[in-house]
C-alpha cells in the first residue's frame, strides 16, 4: 500500500519520462514498429517507452515479479500496450498524453479489462481522460471532467471540432441534447416556429447563424430518417435525426465538426452533429452501468385541462465485455419519459401582423402605410397543454477480433405527443378606427373567435447500423457501413371553433357590444373589449367543426465504404484515403381535412362553453379565457346534422400530399501529408444527385399527378493545414465547399390553402388565410467555407483551454420561405392572404468570431478559489442574404434567417468532496425569423433571450448521486417582433421552468 501511495502521489516512475515532439499526436492511433522481448515486465516497459514516446507511470511494487510475452511488429502504442500487459493482471489508464499503469481488482479477467477502441481519427473521450483511479484516492468529478474530455478531443482532432463528452450531457442542467449544445461556442437553439405545435421545448440548434436546414444530423457517422421538425411556414426540415432521440447515458459523446475534409457527407453548411452512442469497449472494457429515476414539475400546468403534478423519467444503460479474450461487447440501453405542462401565448394574427389607416380612420388595403400609426390586427391568446412521452430501447453487439472489429446496432424510439389548444382572437375586421393617437384608439365593432384544438401525434423511429473495420497490414485500414432507418408519423387532431359577429353587418363583421379601446403602448399590447359583454356566450355562435389527420414516411438507405493508408494521426510522411458511398431517400406525406359549417344561429357557445379561471396574459381588462367543452361540441354537432354542411370534404385531400425519392452517388479521394508539427490534407468529393418527386393538380375538379425531378453533379473540394508550433499550442487553417439540399416538400408541385374561419371562404378582404407552395425548381445551395482557428492548451494549473476561431462562409443559391400577399383561389382573389414558397436568393454570406475558455480550477489565483470552475464562449456573426421581389429588383437584409447577431454562454461550476454545484447563463441576440420581400415591415424577428439554469448534485460514496436540475428559473419567454423598426409584437411564448429531481446508481462511470 506504501508503493501505492507513493504512485498516487506521482512519487515513482519507473518507465522512462519520454517528452512529446512538437505536433504529436494521439497516442492511440499512431503506428510504431516495436520489437520487445519477452522477459521481466519493469524493463520491458521501458523499452515501450522508448519506442512510442510515450511517458508510463507505475508503482514498482506492482510491477515486482511480473513477466510479460513481449511484441512485435509495427502497431499503435495502445495495441502494443495491451500484448505486453495480457494475462500480467494489470490494466492502464490514459491521463492526458500519459499512461498509468495499476493492478486489477480480477487478474483473471485481465485481457477483458484492458481492451480498447481500435484507431479512429477522433479518439474517445473514455479512453482518452479517464481520471478515476482504482484505488479512489484520486477522484476528479463533475465539470471538470467533463471539460477535461472536451478539451481531449478537441486537441486531438484534425478538423475544427466543438464536443460535448458523455459526462458533460449527463451532468448539465439541461433536458435534452439540444439544450446541452446551448454550451458550445457559436450554437444558439430555436423553438418551433409554426402554429401547430408548442414552442415551450427547443427543437434544433443553429449553428454558426444557420438553422437545422444546414446542418447534418447522424448517429455514429451515419444519416437517420426523419419525418420532420416543423419549422415555420415550410412545416417540416426533414433532413436530419431527431436531436433528442439517445438517453444521456447512452450517448459516449456529441460532436460538432465544423470544418469537411472529403470523407464526411457535405451536406452541412453549418456543421455535422454526430451523436456517438457508447461502446462496450470503451473505459478499457470495464463493465458499465448506469440506473436513473426521477420527477419532474413545471411551473404552468393543469390551467385549463387536468394535469398530473409529476412526470417520471427512467432510463438504464448497461455494458459489457466478454468471452475468453474479452474480445465480445454487449451495450443494452432503455428509456422512458413522461412530461405535462402548460404554456400561453399573446400574439397577433398569423398574417398581416398590422393594419393601417388613414386620416378618416378608414383601414388602408393597397399596402401603403396610411397615416403611419400601426395597429395590431388581432389581440390573440392561447393556452397550450401538452402531454409528451417518450419510450425508447437500443442494444448493440460488438466483437474485437484482433485486426477485424464488427458492430451491429438495433434501435427503437417512440413518441407520443398530445396537444390541446384554447384560443381567443379579438377582430375589429374591417371597423373604422376612432380618437386614434399613436398609441390608443377605438372600435365600435369587433369579433371575437373561441376556439378547441385537440390530438395526439404518434412518431417512430427504427434503426440498424452494421459497421466492420478491418486492418489487413499496419498501414492500411478498410471500413464497411451500411445504416437502415425508417420513421413514420402520424397525427390525428379535431378542431371547434364559435365567433361571435361572424355575420357582415353594413359590410362590416362584428358586434357593436365588443367595441374596445386598444392600447398599444407597450410591447405586449391589449384590446380592452368590456368584460360583461365578453363573457355573454351567448353572442357566440357555431363556425366550424374540423378532423384532420396527417401521416408521413422517411427512410434512409446507406452504405459507404473506405479505404485508408498511413492515414493514422502521428503518421509522418504520405497518407492517402478514398471511398465510395450511395444513400437512398424517401418521403412521403398525406393531409386530410373534413370540415363542417352551419347558418345556424340557434348553436351558442352557451350550451358547451364556459369562463375558466385562466387569465389572458397581458390583458389589461383582465379577461380569463372563454373554454370550449370539446366533448359536449361534438355533441352538438351530432345532435344537430340537418342544419350542418361539410365545407371542406375529401376532394381537397391530395392538395399538401406529395412522393420524394432521392439518391446520391459518391466517390472521393484525400491525400495526407505530415512533417514534424505540419500536417496537411487536400482531397475532392464528386457527387450526383438524382430525385423524383409527385405531387398533385387540381383540374376540371379532379386530382391528377404531376411529376418533377432534377439530376445534378458537385465537386467539392477541400484543404486543411494543421500546424503545431508548440506542444500546447495548435492552429488550423482550412477551405471546403459544402451543399445544402432543400427539405423534401420544397420539391413538391403542390399549394394548399387554408382560411382560418369558415365565413372567410370567398370573402376576398379576409384575413388569415394561408397558402402554402412548393417550388419544383429549387436548387441546392453551395457554399464556400474558409475557417482560421488557435487552440492553446493552459499550464495544468489551470486545468484548460483558451481558443478562437474565425470563419466566412459564401453562399449560393440560399433558401428562405419567400412571404408574399395575394392569392386567387375557386375565383375569388384573397388581398390579405400570406403565401409561403421556398425561394432561391440572389446570394448570402456569414461571417463569425468564436471565442472560448474553459478552466477546470482557480487555484492557481488563490487557493480560495481551488474547487471553482467556469467554461464561457461568445459568438459574433455578421451575415446578409440578397432576396429577389416581386418587382424583379432585389432587396438585401443584413442577416440570414435563424441568424443571431451575438450568443453569449457562461457557466461556473463548484466541486467539492462529493457535491456540485453548477449555474449556466445562455444569451442569444437577435435573429431573423422569416422575410417578407415585397415588405420590409412584414419581416419577423425572434427576440433577444436570456435563459439561467442550476445543477446541484451529491454524490453518496462512489456509486451512487442525487441530482436537482432547476430549468429556466427566471421563466423566460420566446418573443417574436415584426413591424416597422421590428418594435411590434409578433407573438410571445410563456417557457416554464422546470425542477427535476433525480436518483443515479451505476459503476463504471
């Protein structure tokens, strides 16, 4: 125990304490040749070190005694390693660039315990920092670890790589992955941005200023079939997997890349997110295991339908290595989660966000701005409820066969979403405005819409991924991999709807008792409509019932195969790489709509209705939300047939419905050459793409298909320079040119159009009304990228990593959903309607300054300040995009759509003995939401946001933790703004916060 003592205390090395060459590289992976024999172990040790250039610390008692059978041949150092140790009773661990050598607690078991990943160009964040000693005397837990890991790969990797470790996204105070990469230096996360479903939970990052439309999505390097992340008007990017598809525990690391050399897929302007799930081998092969259980509350739930206090999350991962040579793995892993809450919305109308008039208070229909004083079309509330779970189970099957490694994984993740929405929408229509200043005025007139939304959206995704890597010589290296995934979707949802003044009176709809004044003082204005005549629900009458259902289906195909040649980091001299890769895509959509209208005036709110006890948010009247019963609507719609007609039947099914298929063929080549700290790496990527997509024409009343279709070729190639003037420092230098794909349904030759009542259908000045295109002949974009970056690694004192980097990308052939007004449908031309159709823009760039700083201890400023830690990154992006008019001239905004100007992220962390505390800050800037080209006014902007978040977490003993997660504690809202000088309120989203209480047991970790 002396000896041991004296280890932990780094108070003996027997191996010989060899220092790095400037520009060395992973230990793991560079090929050495070794000529060892057999003999005393403590000698042979030695002569490893001498060989690899690799410091060995051990205990020399450990060593006392011990033989070994020596190697021989050219190999990596950790391979080499591991025959020198085999049937010794030892295992090792990496700490940085050094390797600690230590007993095992089974000898027997030995080989099993020392295996590791066999070479990859991105080392793992298991094998490459593990800090926990066998003995426990050294113990360095939370952040900082994490951190550690970080660092490991970002060092150790070729290209511009961003990494969240396996311990990181279990340890932030963060629900899902995509919240996580809120940490990461130029990530900023959106929420939904369509009217169908809650915004309460992010669902994609933007990385760099780039919305999940440029970013490739992939599960262990391979693509994962998607239905959809509905977006805003375009409903659905369906290129990419779900972020939140992997427990935590399951995930080993989650990459960022933000630089391509040929061998990655290209598709991923912004950057390629890799979740890469855990491997039996990883940690050495040590058996693994991590239980968690816990509860979770929001702060809104149950305002308006009943809702449980508590959702429940469970999720277990197990690994472990067996056979007589530990040379088989087996990684089992299953989840479930279950979450209700509530969130309210304020906003305006989904169209026209405002409305002008004139001197005369008469409102202005020809697009000029009148007397210049907006108003706010609609005064909109909302109270959504959702009820989301999620169940999911993978099992992966491993086998180390020496120079042949295969990996087979099967993988099912389910989602049940349900959704309701209640709604009130306060209209002054088409009423003359009165006593109007610049912020006030009146309405002797108004109606008002009551509205039910009810269903439930069921999504799978099932996965297989084969994978083998064969290393037939030392200096070559073939993979295979083949990925088979399918996603299905499925909504089903039902709608009511009652308005009160739904009749045109002297040309006018409304009710004289609705009048209001308005205040439009502050952002978060308000109709005030008198509360007694508000809450008569006997003014509002019956409008529509709807059923609606929608599906749809995404599979991917893919298989790529690679060849490599004294490619392996550390590698001096020539390296050359080539593969081939074919991926097949399909996807496909169906929409169906019944609805139903009635003149029947007889059917009140009155009979199925009532004045709940939910406030509308911001009302200044303090008006509570209007409910419509759902169940007892329905029944009246039962009991009430003869004087109900359907308005909208099957006939208009096949109007959003449309079939995509789509294949790519490629092929690239890549050549490497390293000398000393310079490493260079040139290659091209050749790729043709080829789809086919169906859609549907109305003609003559009946439905007949319309095809499209396009074949096309890229060559994109690419430059990396990587140059090591110091150990600690590394600096970066590259050039690629990468694609971006339009999302599946821009292809289609399709429009749909949708009113929001039943009484706008053939009113030519009605508002909401909403159409949706496609665009056949949209093209891919390309974008040239040039990225500059420094890494400097701190002394240990400090415990971790300054860096920067700079980037501009130039971007051909932008996509955005280009909104105009006007449309003419069944002879009626809609003034007011809003058409979305994606659009190639006439040119696009974005530009950035990256910063980061991660420091795992402040000790060395004052020994005070030892146990205390931060990791901060700020982000500043300058980007503009040219967008074509109507007009034939071109008009150019000074950002990209989903671009933040500034992302700032702080988090401070503190260990101590078995706690941790932990607080993180996210501030995102302003972000363009969406453009109107024709109308400068009409372009909508998400707000700047600010979200804090606290960790806490005790650990009892070495097995076992309690972790508190508080979630959005000061409950800040998602806004969006529009309007002249985007100073008007577009919509506001309530966001709750969340208090997560979790019990974790494992070991291994």
């Amino acid at each position: 125990m002396k000896g041991a003592r004296a280890f932990y205390r780094f108070g003996a090395v027997v191996a010989i304490t060899t220092t790095f060459p400037a520009g060395a590289h992973d230990v793991a992976s560079r090929r050495v040749p070794f000529a060892i024999p057999a003999g005393p172990l403590a000698p042979a040790l030695t002569a490893f070190s001498k060989a690899s250039g690799v410091q060995v610390l051990a205990d020399p008692a450990v060593l006392r005694g011990l033989e070994t059978r020596g190697v021989r041949g050219r190999m990596s150092p950790i391979q080499a390693l591991e025959i020198l140790l085999r049937g010794t009773g030892l295992g090792f661990r990496r700490r940085d660039e050094t390797i600690l050598i230590f007993k095992l607690d089974m000898p027997a078991r030995a080989t099993a315990q020392i295996r590791t990943h066999p070479a990859r160009s991105v080392p793992s964040s298991d094998d490459a920092t593990t800090q926990a000693e066998p003995s426990g005397k050294i113990v360095v837990i939370g952040q900082r670890i994490a951190d550690r890991r970080a660092i490991a790969i970002k060092r150790s990797a070729r290209n511009i790589v961003d990494a969240i470790s396996s311990d990181e996204v279990r340890r932030l105070p963060d629900s899902t992955v995509v919240d996580a990469m809120r940490r990461i230096p130029g990530v900023s996360v959106v929420p939904i941005a369509d009217n169908e479903h809650p915004r309460d939970v992010p669902i994609a990052p933007v990385i760099r200023g780039l919305t999940q439309a440029y970013n490739n999505v992939t599960i262990n390097g391979l693509p994962v079939a998607s239905t959809g992340i509905p977006d805003a008007g375009s409903n659905s990017a369906v290129r990419g997997a779900r972020l939140d598809l992997l427990p935590a525990s399951l995930v080993s690391r989650l990459l960022v890349m933000k630089t391509f050399t040929p061998e990655y897929d290209p598709n991923a302007i912004g950057a390629a997110i890799d979740l890469q799930t855990r491997s039996a081998f990883d940690n050495a092969g040590r058996a693994f295991l991590s239980l968690e259980a816990g509860l979770a509350t929001p702060s809104e739930r149950g305002q308006v339908q009943a809702q449980g206090r508590f959702g429940a999350h469970l999720s277990a991962t197990a690994s472990r290595t067996f056979g007589s040579d530990g040379q088989f793995g087996l990684v089992v892993s299953a989840n479930y989660q279950r979450l209700e809450n509530n969130s309210n919305v304020h906003a305006t109308s989904d169209s026209s966000f405002l409305v002008f008039y004139d001197d005369a208070g008469r409102q202005r229909r020809d697009g000029t701005l009148g007397n210049g004083i907006p108003v706010p079309r609609q005064d909109k509330y909302w109270y959504n409820g959702s009820d989301r779970q999620h169940l999911g189970g993978t099992i992966r099957a491993e086998a180390d066969l020496d120079t042949l490694r295969l990996s087979a994984l099967v993988a099912d993740y389910r989602y049940r979403d349900g959704y309701t929405r209640n709604e009130i929408a306060i209209d002054p229509d088409q009423a003359w405005v009165l006593d109007q200043t610049r912020t006030s005025g009146r309405f002797d007139t108004a109606s008002i819409q009551v509205g039910y939304r009810g269903g439930v959206t069921h999504s799978e995704t099932r996965v297989l991924q084969l994978d083998a890597d064969w290393q037939p010589t030392s200096r070559d290296a073939l993979s295979l991999r083949v990925g088979l995934s399918r996603a299905t979707m499925r909504e089903r949802y039902k709608m009511v709807k009652f308005t009160a003044g739904q009749d045109r009176v002297n040309g006018i709809f409304g009710v004289p008792a609705l009048g209001f004044r308005y205040d439009s003082m502050p952002l978060q204005f308000s109709f005030n409509v008198p509360e007694k005549a508000y809450q008569d629900l006997s003014l509002y009458t019956a409008d529509y019932w709807r059923r609606r259902g929608r599906q749809a289906t995404a599979g991917i195909g893919n298989i790529r195969a690679d060849w490599r040649r004294d490619m392996a980091d550390g590698e001096e001299g020539l390296g050359f790489a080539a593969g081939i890769a074919w991926t097949r895509s399909t996807y496909a959509y169906g929409y169906q709509s019944l609805a139903f209208g009635t003149l029947n005036r007889s059917l009140t709110l009155d009979d199925v209705g009532y004045v709940s006890n939910a406030a509308l948010p911001f009302n200044q009247n303090r008006l509570r939300l209007i409910v419509i019963d759902p169940a007892r609507a329905w029944r009246m719609f039962d009991a009430n047939q003869a004087s109900i007609s359907i308005t909208d039947g099957v006939e208009n099914d096949h109007q959003d419905d449309f079939d995509h298929r789509e294949s790519v063929l490629s092929g690239y080549t890549m050549v490497r050459f390293q000398q000393g700290p310079v490493e260079l790496l040139a290659g091209s990527r050749l790729e043709r793409t080829e789809t086919s997509t169906q859609g549907y024409l109305s003609v003559d009343d009946a439905w007949s298909t319309i095809g499209s279709g396009s074949d096309y070729f890229q060559l994109l190639p690419s430059l990396l320079a990587n140059y090591r003037p110091l150990h600690a420092l590394k600096l970066r230098a590259g050039y690629s040119r990468t694609i971006g794909r339009p999302s599946y349904e821009a292809y289609s030759p399709r429009s749909s159009i949708e009113f929001d009542t039943g009484s706008a259908v053939g009113d030519p000045d009605a508002p909401g009304v909403k159409v949706a295109m496609g665009n056949p002949h949209i093209r891919p974009r390309i974008s040239d990228n040039f990225d500059l970056s420094g890494e400097w690694t701190l002394p240990k004192r400090f415990d971790g990593m300054l860096s920067a980097a700079l980037f501009h990308k130039a971007i051909q052939d932008e996509i955005f959903d280009a909104i105009t007004r006007g449309y003419a449908h069944d002879g009626v031309y809609y003034r007011n309607a809003t058409v979305v159709r994606p659009a190639n823009a006439s040119g696009a760039h974005i530009s950035g300054l990256e910063l980061s700083a991660m420091v795992g201890s402040l000790g060395a400023i004052s020994p005070v300040l030892k146990n205390i830690g931060f990791s901060a990154n700020w982000t500043l992006l300058r980007g503009a995009v040219t967008v074509p008019m109507t007009s034939g001239v071109t008009r150019k905004l000074g950002r990209l759509v989903g671009q933040p100007d500034e992302i700032r992220n702080l988090a401070i962390f503190y260990n101590r003995g078995g706690f941790e505390l932990r607080a993180a800050m996210n501030w995102t800037g302003k972000a363009l939401r969406s453009i109107a080209p024709d109308t400068v006014w009409q372009d909508v902007y998400w707000a700047p946001r600010t979200q804090f978040d606290v960790q806490g977490r005790y650990h009892v003993g070495r097995n076992f933790s309690a972790i508190l997660d508080l979630a959005n504690i000061t409950r800040t809202r998602v806004t969006s703004v529009t309007g002249p000088g985007a100073r008007w309120l577009k919509d506001s989203y309530s966001v709750p916060g969340v208090v997560r209480l979790s019990l974790n047991w494992g070991f291994g970790q």
